[in-house]
C-alpha cells in the first residue's frame, strides 16, 4: 500500500467515525431520490437532459466567441470585464480592485469558484474582513472548514453541532431548532450587508446575447451581496457563458430540479449593468465582472475530459454516490467534491489526491444515471485512472494483477495451487473461509467461500443434457467466480436452458473478461484477454452469448469494442457485444420456458439490483419482471437500490467504506423480514452472502439462477 493511500485511509476512517455526519448523510441520501423523481415527474427528463447537454457542448465550443460577445455587451452597460487565466491572477485581481476602492469589509454570497481560487484567505492575508453570508458557508467559515457539497456546503453538519457552534459564536445557549438557528444567523449577518464595502459573487451563468449574469440562489443573501454594497464583482469560470436567456432557462428547469428536489430555487436573479446604488459615491454600483480560466480552456480541448466543462454545478453526482454518503465531500473530494470532483480536482488542484479519489470510485454507474448534463463521469474517472497508470506504472498488487490475469495457464494455476490451502482453512457447512488479515483486509466484514470441488470447466460435455431440437445455441460465459467458486450457478442456468429448449455450450479455454484490469487502467493487459475471449467465441456461430455477470456483460458490451477499436477485431468485437445477454434478458427473450411451471415462492424474498445491471440496457426492472414471471413478488426494503460495496478489488482497497454499505444493506433486508436475498451478480453474492454469515444472520442469499432452478425442480 502507497504512503498516499495508507494516509488517505485514515482520513477516511476519521470520518467513517463520525456519527453526526453518517446519520447527516444517509438522511440526505435516503430523501433525495424521492424529492427528485417528484421534481421531474410529467417533464421528458431524458428530453431535457439532451437539451441541456447539446447547449453545454456548443457553448463550450464557441468559447472565445461568447467570451468576445459577453466581454462587449457588458462593457457596453457599463460594467468593468476582466479576464484571469488563473487562480492567483484572479485573486489579485480582486485586491486590486478592492485596494483601489479602500475596500475594507467585503461581503461573500456562495461562490465555488472563489472556493477554487481560495480566494478567502488571500484576502485576510491582505488585511481585508471576509464574511460568508450563505448560512452554510458561515457555518463552515467559523468551523475553518471546506464545503463538503457544492450546493449544501454544510450537509454533514448535524443541527446540534450547528447549535454547538452558534452558542460558542453568541455566547448563549442556542438550543438545535432550525428555525431559531436561522434566526441567530440572521441577525448577525444582516448589519453585513450594510456595513461591506464590497459584495462578491459568483454567477450560474454569463449571458453573451446581453452581458448579463444570472445567479440562482435559495437565501435572499444573494441579492443583498449584489445590491447593497457600492462595489460588486462576481468572479465566474469561463464555461459558465451561454448564449443567451433561452439556454439559460433550459438549465434553470433541471439544475435545481438535480440539486435539490426543487421545482425552482427560491431566487433567480439576473444583473444586467450598474445598478442605482446609493452607498456608491456616485450613486451607481461599481460593477466588475472576472472570468476565470485557470485551466478550463486546455480541459476543453481534451478529447475525453472535455465533457466535464458542461457540468452545471448542481451536485447531483454526489447525492446518488455510494462513496459520497459514506464519507462525505470532505473525504470524496477537494474543494469540488463527489464524481465529478474527482475530474475538476485532476483539472484544477492536485492530480495525486484525484488519482486517489478516482481510485476510491466503485464505478457503479449512480452519478451518470443522475447527471442533468449527460456527462458520462465513471468514464472519465476511469480515464484519469488510465492516465495515472500510463504515468505512474501499477503498484505491486495491480501489477501482478497484469501480469497473471492475462495468462490463462498461470491464473489457473495459481488457482489449483491455492484449492487445497482454502479447502483446509473452510468451516461449517457453508465452507466458509477466514483468510489472515494480511491477504483479506475486508475479512472483518464477510468470509470467502472455498474454491468449488470441482470447476466448472472440467464438467465433460455429456454430463449435462442438451435438447434434442433446441430453438437457440448459445455459448456461455463462465466468469472467474461461478467457475472456480460457485459453479452450482452455472449448472442451475442449464437446468432452465433446457427446459427452455435452448443448447448452452461452454467454450474451453476460457477465462476472465478482463475487467479487473480494465478498471483499473491497464488497457494493454485488458485489450490482450479481448482478443482471447474472441478467439473463442465466434458471434458467427452462435444466437447469443451468456453471462451472468452483469458487471462481465457489461464488459463485453461497452468495453470489448473499445479495446478493438481500429483493429482487425473490431467488426468481429462490434458482433459479439450486440449478442451479449444477462440472465434475465435471456431468460424472457430467448428461453421458451413455461413461467406457469414454477412452484412460486413460499417464503419472504428481497431483491438486490447489482450496480452494472442498472448500467445495462434493460437495467433492474427485467430482473423484477422474471421473478414476477416465476410467482415471486420481492418485498422492499430501505436502501434497495443503494451498492453492496462489492466493486471487485474496491472492497480490499477500502474495505471501510465497503463495510458501511454492506452493513446498511444487510440491515435493510433484515428489517424488512426478508428470508431470501437474491441478486444476479455472483461478486455481490458473494460479499453479501460472506456479510450476512460473518454476521450471523438467518438469511439465504442465492444467485438468481439458483433460485429459479430451485422453483423449476420443486414443481
């Protein structure tokens, strides 16, 4: 383990420490898809997320056009315009402002890009008084603190912790209401306003059609810090310029609708010009406008990151991430925090502590699903993770990792050579097993299961009936797991081949799809297994091919094409991701089973949806529908679309993190009585199946093929 990791790891278990920020988050986490499904129902979501993305992308490619219209429009109004190209620039910029107008006290509204620049301490370094008025940012302002969301800078904050804090702030008890607490904040910033000399903002957007900002606010903050003070600068990125008010408008219907749940925000205010201000000597606002670049012009040209410029700041990514409700935006994060953190904290910060954020990214696909920019951020995690390694190497374990997983005898037979150790150290009937600490570190949470007897792999052909006149031939991937670890899952999904009337044929020779290595940046070693998987299976011979797996059909689908790309393979590629099948799309679109010879279930069941078979084509609800089909009716259960914590290696990486979201799991399914647990994806079949033994419950958990094989028999 790197000295970076170790001390990132105790970061996190600072902070997994925490009860007030767990009980903050999850409370959060569990509120918000409710409220935002509300906010979107009766809209065309996906309608008005390809608008907003195809708006985002073409401002981004008129950039220095806006910035040219933007610049003369203003000016025009008369409105200072001033250009950083980076973070110290633009922070000088605004003490030379400040300076030259005898500024002393300088008012903020909620500004991430002045989070950015750390232009607060800057300025009290340069002798000037610097107050927060967002109640959010004053709260994290006295703590000393960074926000830990981009649009709820104090979310892991509890309200007596809040109150704690104002008591010692006001010298009197405050007791944990909300409503008092605003009341305290507000007496004590309201004489700010009146009494700053300067107000500084941000802006959500740079009209270029008008030379006007718009700012979208829930606190009446905001306008004050706009309107009061003599002096008002906002100080924005150079990807907030749109257009004009129409494109506007069109983020303004998804961006709080994305951060919070709201119809709209309270506030959308517009400046358009100096404005009559009476605090000004000469009786109109000193306006000045400051874009920020600070590396946003070369992220633009970048062929694959370039897609994080149309993010709109609303922090979406983070309310659906498994890490971020863990952890917070404190530990999953910089000064920009969640997914998207990861790529903005690559562009603009440090690239060693995004490398080990992208690392601690579990890759299950939430933050894309959520994003109202239709930025495709697990991809552009797992480029910063390639680029790290292209520039860095592996590290010993992912190292050795690349040089075994590609050569099938070798992982083989490491394998073999491990059985008989595993099978000595296997308890119980469930033939569990404990590894040393030093070999497992997730071992506190779940057991491994033994390697099976017998793989997979050495079952004769004829040891499993085929139909005589099957409707389908179809080639069965085995996955590394189900065929060393479960094959009983393997051996259940012939069972309803057959009876589905469709011949399964395993391949030889092969062996991992490759992405264990794919995820974690070793394209070389992953395009390798590429060619071997297609070495053995020809699309041209087959109907379909099966996996199990969702997080391997996934692999095969997206990803095999990419690794062939521009090669010979590619058509071939290109053939066999468009037959790739998971369990259930198999089961209801190619098997000719009779759903009415299942015997139905006989005791309470919950269903886990693995996070890859979200990403998939027909996603979850596939899985409900042939459980449906086959009399079994899942009961619900809090967080039931929330990761088990699997995520391959992720698991030993952080295994602390892992341990918290297979806890809530388990405790889910447990409260809702559920006896069974079935999942489609053998990887969290075998964490949750290792949690719910360590923990000693009372719950079955089966693979989906197991289950349903088990209803066919008993009937």
């Amino acid at each position: 383990m790197s000295k970076g990791l170790k001390t990132y790891r105790k970061e996190l278990a600072g902070l997994l420490a925490d009860p007030h920020m767990a009980r903050a988050l999850e409370a959060f986490a569990r509120a918000y898809p409710l409220a935002r499904a509300k906010a979107f129902a009766h809209l065309d979501r996906a309608g008005l997320i390809r608008e907003v993305a195809a708006l985002r992308l073409d401002a981004m490619q008129r950039m220095d056009e806006l910035h040219a219209d933007f610049r003369d429009r203003a000016e025009a109004k008369g409105a200072s315009v001033h250009f950083a190209a980076s973070a110290e620039d633009a922070n000088a910029h605004v003490a030379r402002i400040a300076g030259e107008r005898e500024v002393k006290r300088i008012a903020k509204s909620k500004s991430m890009t002045s989070e950015e620049t750390h232009l607060n301490p800057y300025l009290e370094d340069k002798g000037f008084t610097v107050i927060e008025t967002d109640l959010g940012e004053w709260i994290i302002q006295l703590r000393g603190e960074n926000p830990s969301h981009m649009v709820m800078p104090a979310i892991h904050l509890s309200r007596e912790q809040v109150a704690g804090l104002f008591s010692k702030v006001t010298g009197k008890e405050q007791p944990p209401d909300p409503e008092v607490l605003v009341n305290v904040a507000r007496r004590a910033l309201r004489k700010e306003f009146f009494q700053a000399d300067m107000g500084i903002s941000g802006a959500n957007f740079a009209l270029a059609g008008t030379g006007s900002i718009g700012i979208v606010t829930n606190e009446g903050n905001g306008r004050m810090v706009v309107t009061l003070p003599p002096v008002h600068v906002a100080l924005f990125g150079i990807d907030k310029l749109l257009p004009g008010l129409e494109q506007a408008l069109k983020v303004v219907n998804v961006l709080p609708r994305s951060a919070t749940g709201q119809y709209i925000t309270t506030y959308v205010t517009w400046v358009s010009g100096p404005m009559p201000c009476s605090a000004a000597p000469n009786g109109t606002k000193d306006l000045h406008f400051l874009l920020l670049d600070n590396g946003r012009t070369g992220l633009a040209q970048d062929p694959v990151l370039s897609q994080v410029m149309s993010c709109v700041r609303c922090g979406s990514c983070a309310n659906v991430c498994p890490v971020f409700r863990t952890v917070g935006g404190h530990g999953f994060g910089q000064v920009y925090v969640g997914p998207v953190g990861v790529i903005l904290t690559q562009a603009f910060h440090d690239p060693d502590r995004a490398a080990l954020l992208a690392d601690n990214c579990l890759q299950c696909g939430r933050c894309a699903e959520t994003c109202p920019a239709d930025i495709d951020l697990p991809a552009l995690i797992h480029e910063i993770r390639c680029r790290n390694r292209e520039d860095k190497g592996a590290g010993l374990v992912q190292g050795l990792a690349s040089v075994v997983l590609p050569r099938r005898p070798l992982f083989h037979g490491l394998l073999k050579a491990a059985k008989p150790a595993m099978s000595l150290l296997a308890k119980g009937r469930e033939r569990r097993v404990d590894l040393p600490r030093f070999m497992d570190p997730a071992r506190d949470m779940r057991t491994l299961p033994a390697m099976a007897k017998r793989p997979f792999r050495n079952i004769r052909p004829g040891e499993l009936e085929q139909p005589e006149s099957p409707k389908a031939k179809v080639l069965l991937f085995g996955g590394c797991v189900q065929d060393f670890f479960y094959p009983e899952q393997l051996i259940a999904t012939h069972e309803l081949a057959l009876a589905g009337n469709v011949a399964l044929n395993y391949p030889k020779g092969q062996s991992c799809c490759g992405l264990p290595l794919y995820l974690k940046g070793d394209l070389k070693g992953s395009a390798r297994m590429a060619r071997d998987i297609l070495a053995r299976f020809d699309p041209a011979q087959c109907d379909a091919v099966l996996t199990l797996c969702p997080s391997c059909a996934l692999h095969l689908r997206e990803h095999l094409p990419k690794l062939c790309q521009g090669t010979e393979h590619e058509a071939q590629a290109k053939a066999l991701a468009a037959r790739v099948h998971d369990l259930n799309s198999f089961l209801r679109d190619i098997c000719d089973l009779d759903w009415q010879g299942f015997a139905g279930q006989d005791q309470s069941v919950a269903y886990h949806a693995p996070c890859h078979m979200r990403c998939g084509p027909k996603g979850p609800e596939v899985s409900r529908q042939v459980l449906g089909l086959a009399g079994i009716e899942p009961v619900g259960y809090e967080d039931e679309d929330v990761c088990c914590g699997f995520g391959g290696s992720y698991c030993m990486s952080f295994p602390e993190i892992s341990s918290r979201l297979l806890g809530a799991k388990l405790t889910g399914v447990s409260q809702a009585g559920a006896a069974t647990l079935v999942a489609d994806c053998p990887g969290c079949v075998l964490q949750l199946r290792g949690g719910a033994q360590r923990q000693g419950l009372d719950l079955e958990v089966l693979h989906l093929s197991e289950v349903l094989a088990r209803l066919l028999n008993k009937h």
